[in-house]
C-alpha cells in the first residue's frame, strides 16, 4: 500500500463537495481515545457499540425505531433496513475507507483500514490514528515476519500468532486504539528472488502460502471455543474476533525495478500459472480460511487493471468462491487506474462505475466518496450496486460486534497487550523459523561452559528496529543479538560496517581484532528495508558493500569458532560462506521480530534445537542474470532461454534448496503404510481428457479427467500415508515431514515435484520416535493444470518423495468404467 494519500480533487456539485469537507476533516482529526467514532456530536459516554439506547438518547434518537439495532432480526434485515435509510449522497460517503457514518440515524464514523501483518501495527491511513500507540498502549507484541514464521512449518503455530495478534487487537479497540478489520495478511507468491515484498509473505510455495492464510485468518478471526462453521447455519452470520483480509489479489510481485514500478506493471500471465500458482492461495484462503475480505492489487493483468475486473473480483471471488465479505482495494489503485495506468482515458465517475460494477466494495481512497452519487446521477451505475457493497460492508461490522458488542471480548485491556505468553510466543516462533544452513564438525551448539568470550560483529549485531521489517508498529521491546548474547558470555561488539550497505571498509579492522580475542565470533550480517521493501526490488542477490569482505577478513582471523548469521528475507547468494572452511556454522535468521537476539542466542547455545525449513529457494546470483523480474511464466522460456522457477520448475544448481534445514540431531524415515493405487471409477458422462507428453514418453489410452467432472465424487478418492520419524542422535528435536508429489513421467510442463502436505512434529532424542500421516484428496492434492487452464487428474505412475528423497512411495491412478 502507499503510506500517503494523494490529494483529491474538489467537485463542482454542492453535495460532494460537503462529503470532500467530512473526508478531511476526519483525517485531520485528533486520535480517537473511545471505540465508537462520535467525535462530532455530545455523548454522555464512550460507546463500545453503536445499538446502545443510551447513545441513540443522546444523539436525540429512539433506538427501537431503528430495525437495524432489533438483535431478533437477521443480519441481512438488519442491513437492509440500515441501507435503505439513507440517501444517495450518504451511501456514497460510506464506501471510502473512511466511513464518514450518517448522524441523523445513529450511525457513527468508522476507519477501515488496520494492519496487524506479524502484529497490531499502526500503518494506516495518512493523519488517521485509528490504530495508534501512545502512553496508555505504547506497543504491540511484534513477531517474526512472516518469511520466518512461515519457516517453521507449524500450522499450529501459525494459528496461535493469529490469536494471540487478535487478543490484543480486541484489547486495544476496547481502549479505543485500534479497529476491527486488519487487512492482512499478504499471501502472494515469492515468483522471483529479487522481489523486495518477500518478507511479508510465506513464501514461494502456493500451497504453503495457502494453509498459512487459512491457519493466520482462522487465528484472527474465528471465535475461540467454537466449531469453524461455529454451529451458525447461515455462515455470514458467523461471528468474527477480527476481520482479515487475503492480499494483493492477484499475480502482484513486482514493485520497483530497473523503472518498472507496480503502479504501470502490467503481468502478462498465461490461464495455466494464473490457476495453478497465482490464484491457489487466494482460493485457499476464501474457501477454507472463510476469510471475511480480500485485497486487489495496483497492477494490470493481461490489459485489465486487478480492480477493475469483474471476472476476477465478482465472478471468481464472489461467485465461484463464495466471499463472506467485501473486496477492497489497494490504496488510490483508483486514482493509480486513471492517472498511472491511463485506463480507458476514463474521468473518475467512469473508472467508479466499472469498478463497482466489477465487483469492488470498498475504495481506500476518496474516489468511492467523491464521485459514486454522481455517477449514479449520470446513469453510469445503477444504485444498486452502491447498496450491494454496503451489504457486504456492514454484514462484517455486524459480525464484530460494532453494532450489538462482543461481550466474549469486553473485558480484554492493556494487560492482554504485551503479556509475557504473548512474548514468549514470538521468541518461540523465531527459534522455530530460524534454519541451520551449515555446522561443520557439529560446531554449534557452543558450550556456554567452555565459550566465555563472544565477539559480536557485523551490521546487525545490534539491530533492533531491522529485526520488525515493516507494517510492524511499536514492539514490547528489543532483545538485540548483543543482548542476547550477554546472556551466555561476555559480548565484545563491533559494528564492522556503518550501516547495511556497508559503504567502506574502514571500521572492519576493529571486528577482526575482537575476533582474535574472542572464544567465539559470531558475525550478524544481511539485508534490511533499505534494500528489500515495499516499493524496492533487488537487483542481484548478493551481500551489499564490503559485507562480504568483512566475513572474509573476520573468519579468517577469528581464535575460535565462527557463526555466520544471515538476517534477510529472499535469499542471499553466500556461496563463498558455503565453501570457507573458516566459517563452521551458518544460519538464516529472516527479520526475528523483536526477540530476535534472544531467539539467535538460544540457537546458537543449544538451549533451542534448530528446525526451520527454508520458504524460498536460494539461487546463485547468475540467476538473476538470465531472466527479467518482469518475466511472469514459473515454467521454463526455451525460446528465450530463460530458466523456470521456484522448485516446481527449476532443476539448476542452487546455494541452497527450498525445504533445507539441519538440526542438531539427525532423523531417519521409515514407512509405514502408504496407498498404492487408486482405482477412479467413471460414468458415461465423464470423458478423457488429453495432455501433451514429450516425444517418446508412453501416453494412456485415457490421460486425464476434468476434476470439475469428479466434483461430486471427489471425496471418495483419499490417499494415505503414514511414516515413522525417528530421532537417532542424543538431542530433542523437531523435524518437517514434508511430502510432494512427482506426477506421471512424461506429461510435458508438469511440475518437477509438488508439496502436498507438510507438518512439524516434536520427536524425543535418544531413539524416540513418532508416527506421521498424511489423508491426501486425490483431486486437490494430486491434480495439475494444463496450458488451457483446466485442472486434471492424470492417469498414470506417479509418486511421493518425502523430504529430500529419503522416501519414494509409487502411485498408480487407474480410470475404470
């Protein structure tokens, strides 16, 4: 999103012109210290909830003459009779990100737009403090950023963060510092490792960034103590703690590169990587996440700007996925339509009316406010459309709670903020995400016992605000990695470098002295938002400055042992690391949040086992060089001779792999049971499919079948698997079973292998051991899409590899009439 608004035009008519006055004056208003935004008229109280007879008095109204405050009645009457009561003009001035509310009926302001990303952050709009930090709530737990939580794994854990995230999101809107609706989290897939937004994503895995939406979203939004469905029948009455929103729909990663900016992007993308990569973890998010918005994007897709098409917004994500919730957009993406992109050449009233029509509920921006009544008025949108995104709207808001109140959540204040569970939740969830790349000769853990003194050094060794990333808000506080460290030994730190960039090489002669010293270095390295952020693409994969050459120059001086620690979000091309034999030990620490040092500390001394997994692969800089950013196709360009990407389409060399992490013990697999073939018995009514296969592969009488074909029978078809892990070394320890699926040899463009299940399992040392399973839909997890974008169950001999390749499991699906 942009942080800064861009300033709206004045309208010629009176009406808009009184609604462009309220916009401002909101956003210049002081913050508000009470949840319900009454700030222009005279209350006896602050309200919590806007259905409070006493507040309706104040306002000189009688509550029970308003059907929308009657709780006999259902959501969708309720909301209907709030819409029908107001004017044209009033309607207009609700679909803004600042609601400007309605008085005269009782209804109030509300603020739309709150972040809560790896915590409750206060990004938001420009002036507008609807989420804020002051001296009654100074800060916010803030976690791992999401590259790193996502290197965990733990689906579990996933879960958890999004409870805890929303307990204190509910606290603070009890004490009138945040909202309702969080518009996290960002679940687009890493395409490229030069794309700077990675550290807010889960990666490059769409399957991955798939659960991790349905497990955060759950976290955020479904009621603790309830079913998912929460025993509702009607599930857009479904009660929510929060509101989440999946972003930035879709095929967004491109923000800033060689010139090419997101604001004139336009990513060509063919229907088969739009269905099977860009789409999946929105769909995942919609259908299993119940997520209650979804955020389009700035860019065009094939011609078409995101916001602006009605077959991704009102046919897929509210017809075909059935959305319980709004659309919005990125912020000015309007205004970015008319201006950047040059849309139709249309005039504001026209880009609303498409926009509407295409299925956009809510515009962060002021077009929606300024320019939807006069669009009604010229005839180039019918009410109508006004009123079904005010549906959409209000049905959350009463969802929360902001009509009726959330008693399950009233009593939640400032001791639920920053508690210490909340706290030692972030720190485990960095221990959990931080990967073991290196340890020669089982160099860590360092035995605190015999390590006394510890040279902390590098650009990072002190970081604090560098280990938040972004949308991050003001943290409980900063553990350091000197901080961390102190606690295991006397630190000597050095910065070795100014800054990140790492400009000149003058202050890396003090490193390598303390280096000589010390019983231990360990060198604290990486990246941060001034090289990978939002608005800020890389351009090559390599340490910035003279980084490089001061872990050259430490390690190679260093008395005792040398710990390299990477903290960035894509990967970094540490080849020469990889290879040194002075350097032991190295490990990726993405952004830790704000007990990163106290996390990297426990790591490195033991008292946390490492057993992260990397989210990315990590590719050799020459990557970089052999296709552009701007390339959108995952399967390889022969013609262009431009390599695939990710693991599901590249088979080069890599620095390190997707999915490599070590530990401090080892495991060991063993099978237990597994399906060996699946027999998809078909009717007269469900017809072959072709595929194409590359010459000389053998091709089935019957290749595939249309899953939408299947749909009814779908659920009959499951495989199972079950593995035994066993911890074989001394240690406690966890592993990431992670499974994949190799298809049937020969279809062409398949996909190497792909991940269909994964999960983290605590397995005791000394010979302890734990049973995995796996119950696989054959049609979800075993399916592909074709280059005309039909998803398709092959026939064929296909197989499981678990892990690195420990394991391979065969398949064989069968078609039987």
């Amino acid at each position: 999103m942009v942080s800064n608004k861009l300033c709206f035009l004045v309208l010629a008519v009176a009406t808009a012109a009184f609604l462009l006055h309220s916009a401002a004056s909101a956003r210049n208003a002081p913050p508000s210290t009470f949840s319900i935004d009454d700030s222009n008229i005279t209350t006896t109280k602050n309200y919590t909830h806007v259905c409070d007879a006493q507040r309706f008095s104040d306002l000189g109204l009688d509550m029970e003459e308003f059907s929308f405050c009657d709780k006999s009645l259902s959501y969708e009457v309720r909301v209907k009779d709030l819409i029908d009561r107001m004017t044209l003009d009033e309607k207009a001035g609700q679909i803004g990100d600042t609601a400007l509310g309605v008085p005269r009926i009782g209804l109030p302001k509300y603020e739309w737009w709150s972040e809560a990303l790896h915590g409750v952050s206060d990004v938001g709009q420009a002036g507008n403090h609807v989420t804020h930090f002051d001296d009654v709530i100074p800060g916010a737990t803030s976690f791992p950023t999401v590259i790193l939580t996502s290197a965990t794994f733990n689906q579990s854990l996933w879960k958890k963060i999004g409870q805890a995230v929303s307990t204190e999101a509910r606290a603070m809107y009890n004490l009138g510092h945040a909202g309702l609706t969080f518009w996290s989290p960002n679940i687009n897939v890493v395409r490229d490792p030069r794309w700077g937004r990675a550290l807010e994503t889960p990666g490059e895995d769409p399957f991955v960034a798939g659960r991790y939406a349905v497990n955060y979203v759950r976290g955020l939004q479904d009621v603790e103590g309830s079913t998912e469905d929460d025993e509702v029948a009607d599930l857009n009455s479904r009660p929510l703690k929060v509101s989440a929103c999946c972003k930035h729909y879709a095929a967004y990663d491109v923000d800033n590169w060689l010139g090419v900016d997101r604001y004139h992007f336009d990513a060509i993308v063919t229907e088969q990587d739009m269905t099977e990569t860009f789409l999946r973890p929105f769909e995942m998010c919609v259908k299993e996440g119940d997520v209650s918005s979804v955020m389009c994007s700035y860019n065009k897709i094939n011609g078409i700007p995101a916001c602006a098409d009605p077959r991704l917004l009102k046919d897929t994500i509210r017809g075909e996925w059935n959305l319980r919730g709004y659309i919005v957009s990125d912020c000015d993406s309007i205004d970015v339509m008319l201006d950047s992109q040059k849309w139709l050449n249309d005039e504001p009233v026209d880009a609303v009316a498409q926009t509407l029509k295409a299925g956009l509920d809510l515009d962060c921006g002021y077009y929606y406010p300024n320019y939807a009544n006069t669009s009604v008025r010229m005839g180039k949108v019918k009410e109508a459309e006004l009123d079904s995104a005010l549906k959409n709207l209000y049905n959350v808001l009463m969802r929360l709670g902001f009509f009726d109140g959330s008693p399950k959540y009233e009593k939640l204040g400032k001791s639920d903020i920053c508690s210490h569970e909340n706290i030692e939740l972030a720190t485990e969830a960095a221990r959990q995400g931080i990967v073991l790349l290196k340890n020669e000769n089982q160099t860590l853990p360092l035995k605190s016992n015999k390590i006394k003194t510890i040279a902390v050094v590098g650009p990072h060794a002190n970081a604090t605000s560098a280990m938040i990333g972004n949308y991050a808000g003001v943290p409980c506080r900063f553990t350091s990695p000197i901080d961390g460290f102190s606690k295991y030994g006397k630190v000597k730190y050095e910065t070795g470098c100014g800054e990140v960039f790492c400009k000149n090489e003058s202050l890396i002669f003090p490193a390598v002295r303390a280096a000589k010293k010390a019983d231990a270095t360990v060198l604290v390295v990486g990246l941060d938002l001034t090289v990978e952020a939002e608005s800020l693409d890389r351009t090559d994969l390599l340490l910035p400055g003279y980084q490089q050459q001061l872990i050259q120059q430490v390690s190679s001086q260093s008395k005792g042992p040398v710990i390299l620690v990477i903290m960035s979000a894509g990967g970094v091309d540490i080849s020469f690391a990889k290879d040194d034999p002075n350097i032991q030990s190295i490990i990726w620490a993405g952004y830790p949040g704000e007990e990163g040092g106290h996390a990297i500390a426990d790591v490195v001394f033991g008292k946390s086992n490492p057993g992260g997994r990397l989210p990315l692969t990590w590719f050799y800089t020459n990557y970089t060089d052999m296709l552009p950013l701007t390339s959108m196709r995952l399967r390889p360009i022969e013609s262009l001779d431009y390599p695939g990407r990710t693991y599901k389409f590249y088979d080069g060399p890599t620095v390190y792999p997707f999915g490599f992490g070590l530990s401090y013990t080892n495991f060991t697999y063993k099978l237990v049971s597994s399906t060996k073939t699946v027999n998809v018995k078909l009717n007269k009514f469900q017809h072959c499919r072709d595929l194409n296969y590359t010459e000389g592969s053998y091709k089935p009488p019957c290749p595939a079948i249309l899953i939408e074909d299947l749909k009814s029978s779908c659920g009959d078809y499951k495989v199972k698997l079950e593995i035994e892990v066993k911890n074989v070394g001394e240690r406690d320890g966890s592993d990431v079973v992670m499974v994949y699926w190799s298809p049937p040899q020969g279809i062409a463009e398949a996909p190497i292998v792909d991940l269909v299940g994964f999960e983290r399992v605590f397995v005791g040392g000394g010979g302890g051991s734990v049973k995995v399973g796996f119950e696989l839909d054959v049609c979800k997890s075993l399916g592909l899409v074709d280059f005309r974008g039909y998803r398709l169950l092959p026939s064929g001999g296909g197989k499981f590899v678990i892990g690195d390749g420990v394991l391979s499991l065969p398949l064989q699906i069968n078609f039987r009439r």
